[in-house]
C-alpha cells in the first residue's frame, strides 16, 4: 500500500509540471490560436537561467529558501521576456494564417532557441543544489516522498484557482475569453485584441519557465529538456481539449497518474501508455475531454495545386533534366552520391506527405512512424529471412499500408491539430517500441549490417531511387487531376457540401492515407538499404518534422516543391553542418522567415517573379 501511495503521489507531483506547461500552452492556443511547438524552450529557459542564477552567479541565493525561490521567478520572468519578443517579432505575424505554418514556424523558433541557449549557457548540464528547509522527506509506512514534492503538488491547484479566477472574475479576463472565443466580434465591439494577445503570450511563457524552474531540485537543467517535456504537454492539451483550461488540469492530473502508474507497473512501457490513453480519448471524444467548438482556423482552401509545368512533354523534358543532375553526381565522387540519395529518398517521403497535405489538408506531425516502420519491416526481414532489396521493399510497403489501414479508422476522424497530435502520438509509440524492444529492434543499438546493397550493385540502386522518385512526382501530378484527387479537394474546400454529394468522406481519406503510408514505407525501405542500418531515430519527432520541413520549404502547393525542400534540408545538413556549429539556429531562423514572408516556399517564388505561363 506504501508503494501506491507514493505513486500516487508521484502521479500528482508530475502532474503538477504538466499542468503548468498545459495551461500556459492552453491560454496561448485560446487567444492567438496559435499552436505553439516552441512552448519547451521556454520550459528549458526558465530552468537554465534560475539554475546558473544559482549555481554561477549568484550561488549564495541558493542557501535561503525566499532567495531560492525569487531566482525561480527570474527564470520566469525571463521566458516571458523571450515570449514577448517572439509574439512581437514572430507570433503576431502567423495570426490567422493555417496551423501548420504556425507549427513548422514555431518549431523553427525552438531550433533558433535551443541554439541560443546553448551559446549563452553552454552545452554542459547544470545540477542546482536541493531547496533549502525541503531537503527531507515524509515517511510513508515503509516509503520516503520528499518534501519538495509535495510543495509541487500544491502548486497546481493553486495556479489552477489563480487563472480561474482571473479569466472569470476580472474584466480582463472576461476580454481574454471573449477574444478565445470570437475574436472578431470583440474587435467589432471596439476592444483591441492585440495587447490581450501579448499578455496571453507572456504570461503563457512564464508558467513555462516557472515550470522548468521548479524542476531544478528534482533534475539538472540541460539542452534535452524542451523536446520531451512539450510532447506530453501536447498531450495534456489535446487531452483535455484544446482552448480549455479546465481540460488541461483533468487531463494532466488523468496523464500524471498513468506516467506513475505505468513506471511502477509497465517501466518499460511508459510512453506507450500515455499515448495510448491520449489516444483512446479522442477516439471516444474527438474535441478531448472538455473541449468545445471555436471559430474555425483557416485552411489550405482556396490554394490551387500547381502541376507545372503543365504541358506534359515539357514536363517529360524537366524529368529528364532532373535525372541528367542526379546522374552527374554519380559520377562526381561517393560524397555527392550519397548526399544526391538522401535527396531523392526525402523527395519520395515529402510526396507521400504533400499528397495528404496539399490536396486534403490532412496534417501529418507523425509521418515518420510509416517512414520508420518501412526501414524496420525491410531491415528485419532481410535479416531474420535473408530477404533481398525487392522483397525487403516489398515487407516495407506492406507493413506501412497495413499501419495506416489499421490506425486509420481512429485517425480520419480528426483533423487540424488533433489528426497532428493523434498521428505524433502513433509514431512515438512505435518509436518508444523500437527503443525498448530489444529483441526484435535492436533497441539504441539498431539493425545493423545490412547487405540489401553492394557495391557491385550500388550504381543500380542509385537509378532505381532516381526512378520513384521522379516516378512519384509524376504519380501526384496525375493523382492530383484524378477523380479522388478531386474529391479530396471538394473535401477539403467544402466538407458540407461534398458530404451532400455523397461523396464518402471517411473512406477517400482512409483510401488517401493508406496511399500516402506506402509511399513513405517504401522510402523507408530505400533509406534502410541504401544506409545498411536502422536506428530508432527514424521514428522520432524530428524526423517528422524534417519531412514537414522539406514539403514546406519547398512549396506545399507546387509539385516540384519537395525537390527543391530536400536539396535544401540535405545542403543545409552536410554543407553548414560541418562549417558551423549552430547551422541548426540558423535553419530556424531560415524557416521562420519562409513561413512568415513566403508561405508558398522556394517554388512559390517562381510564380511570384512572373516565370510560369499557363498552358490551355
């Protein structure tokens, strides 16, 4: 019983994290309408500062309690400095345009910060000593909890009463969700709804930073924490539905005691479960717990999809010419080779993506758990059957269509923001099975020693890829002027209108997923022979956001988009990456100026500059 106790405990505590970061996220999201993917940076700031205010700067402070506890609210107070600074530079210029510009731009935000920090702070962890007066613990039967836990099991409550009571018993408050709820008609009242959005940014970031910072008697501070810590925060607020504070708290509380639990119970299915849980609520509650109907966000409608060039044999002519370039790296050295296959296999994925995207706006932040579960079926066959590249590829497409066929029931359900976190939450799973399921994945040490390609063979392989990749580029041309490319369209444009036409629209989006899901199997295949290993990194978020990357730096609505991200995303990778050490920041601030100032990509810049003709 002491056992449970203190898990239960645990339970609360962490969820009293959660929170913090949920309801910061939660009021963002409520009055910008701006899914924020930066929201751990600030959570990582807020604990970096206070823990070298304590241990570097000012180490004295870290022997007083009241001390202690005031460099913590620096370290909020200085996330909400860095919050005002990007809601002024950043956030306000993304207000009303679709979500997915918000998320890659905000994700381009935490890559310039993290680099930011590393450079201010260093790249080494800072361990910031216990709370002065709660270094002891409470004895329970035969179990300790410390003190400094139940402190944090307090706080939540006590934040949660704070906002209520702010957002429901103060004019300001009244204005705040009045502009979550209809921002337009607030404006028509004569309200100005832009300082509202900087306060709710600001103070959003605070709670963040005050959440990384009351982690520092718990775990050192360093550059890892942000990627974790806003996965479940996502988590907590798709949970309990998003714009909700409320949700956020009963959600954080249901997803703090089944982490607990499942540490206890199932160590090594931790993840797994929380995701699961997430999963199983929107699939029972598709808003979340207490999530209810807002204005709606804008979508990709009204975008026309750009098949240039349109007459087919110049489009032939530009297909040869992109082969002729790739074929001339082959000739040119085993280092533009390999760096012209990364490109070819990330145009494939950036296909299978863009095919959701473009003519469906289906939102996918978790692509690479078919891209992922692709290289693994490949790998794993090869090895345990001693399948070759033909059949290897072939387990990989199938393994990926069969994914999507099973999870596409749940995940064609949703759109926007919950398809993207449902999706996430998929490719998590598998990437916490791939780490923990030794036996078959290899776990951290991977699949390795793979022989699907030789050197004999290499320069085959090397024309199979320039093949589908150019294949798969004519294949979305002519599924985007298809009869189901249409009818995805019409659903995306007018999902009343098409479902009054009888247009199934569950089924053409399952069929679309299941279409795209096997593309990206088979560039997860082509990556794992053409590599000769697998590592659970293919199923990580940042891979996903990579394909994001390369479909959105390109041009979501052109159909040579991909090409140009991927050649992009790989020069930027071997070319500033070995030169400079914050290439990463940099590529940030480079996406963030793309989705504020051209949305529609490097290929969209071709339009602007007047080089298309139309072709009758």
């Amino acid at each position: 019983m002491a056992a449970l106790a203190i898990a239960l405990l645990d339970g609360l505590s962490y969820a009293s994290t959660l929170f913090l970061m949920a309801s910061g996220l939660t009021l963002i999201f409520g009055v910008t309408r701006i899914v924020n993917f930066a929201h751990g940076s600030f959570f990582m700031l807020g604990a970096l500062f206070s823990a070298h205010w304590l241990v570097h700067w000012f180490p004295a402070w870290a022997d007083s309690a009241w001390l202690y506890a005031a460099a913590m609210l620096l370290g909020a107070g200085c996330a909400a400095l860095v919050g005002a600074l990007a809601e002024f530079l950043l956030l306000r210029r993304l207000y009303g345009v679709p979500e997915l510009y918000q998320l890659v731009a905000t994700f381009g935000l935490s890559l310039a910060l993290h680099d930011a920090m590393r450079w201010l702070f260093g790249p080494d962890e800072v361990f910031a000593p216990r709370f002065p007066g709660l270094k002891g613990a409470v004895q329970i039967g035969a179990e300790f909890f410390p003190q400094y836990q139940v402190l944090t099991i307090l706080l939540g409550p006590l934040v949660w009463w704070g906002l209520h009571g702010v957002l429901h018993h103060t004019r300001w408050g009244m204005r705040l969700r009045a502009a979550t709820l209809d921002r337009d008609m607030l404006s028509a009242l004569g309200v100005n709804a832009k300082p509202l959005m900087l306060i709710a940014v600001v103070l959003g970031c605070a709670l963040a930073g005050l959440g990384g910072a009351l982690q520092l008697p718990r775990e050192p501070a360093n550059l890892q924490m942000d990627v974790g810590i806003v996965v479940e925060t996502f988590v907590v607020v798709v949970t309990g539905g998003l714009g909700s504070i409320g949700g956020a708290f009963l959600a954080a509380m249901l997803i703090g005691q089944v982490h607990s639990f499942g540490v206890l119970w199932f160590p090594q299915a931790t993840l797994v479960l929380v995701f699961v849980t997430m999963g199983l609520v929107l699939a029972f509650r598709p808003r979340g717990l207490l999530g209810r109907a807002l204005a709606p966000l804008p979508q990709e409608q009204g975008r026309r999809f750009v098949p240039w060039p349109r007459a087919s044999g110049r489009f032939v002519m530009l297909c040869l010419l992109v082969g002729a370039a790739m074929g001339a790296c082959l000739w040119a050295g085993a280092f533009w080779q390999s760096l012209a296959s990364d490109v070819l296999i990330l145009v494939i994925v950036g296909v299978s993506l863009q095919s959701m995207m473009a003519l469906g706006a289906l939102v996918s932040f978790g692509h690479a758990a078919f891209f992922g579960l692709g290289a693994y079926a490949a790998a794993w066959v090869h090895l345990a059957w001693g399948w070759g590249l033909m059949g290897a590829l072939f387990a990989a497409c199938t393994a990926s269509a069969l994914l999507a066929a099973l999870s596409g029931a749940v995940l064609v359900r949703s759109s926007g923001v919950y398809l993207a976190m449902l999706s996430l939450a998929m490719a998590q799973v598998l990437w916490a099975t791939a780490s923990q399921w030794v036996a078959v994945s290899g776990g951290d040490n991977g699949l390795i020693g793979l022989q699907l390609v030789s050197e004999a063979t290499r320069t085959w392989f090397f024309g199979l890829l320039v093949l589908l990749a150019l294949g798969s580029v004519a294949a979305l041309r002519r599924f985007s002027r298809s009869g189901l490319g249409a009818s995805l369209q019409a659903l995306r444009d007018a999902p009343g209108r098409a479902a009054a036409s009888g247009l199934p629209l569950q089924k053409i989006k399952w069929m679309v997923l299941v279409q795209s899901a096997t593309l990206a199997g088979l560039a997860g295949g082509l990556f794992a022979a053409d590599k000769g290993s697998v590592f659970p990194s293919v199923l990580s978020v940042s891979t996903s956001v990579d394909f994001l990357l390369v479909v959105l730096l390109g041009g979501l609505h052109q159909l040579w988009g991909t090409l140009a991200g991927a050649v992009v995303m790989v020069l930027a990778g071997s070319g500033l990456g070995r030169s400079f050490d914050y290439w990463r920041g940099a590529l940030g601030l480079l996406v963030m100026l793309i989705m504020v100032w051209a949305p529609s990509g490097i290929g969209g810049l071709r339009r602007t500059a007047g080089w298309e003709r139309t072709h009758v």
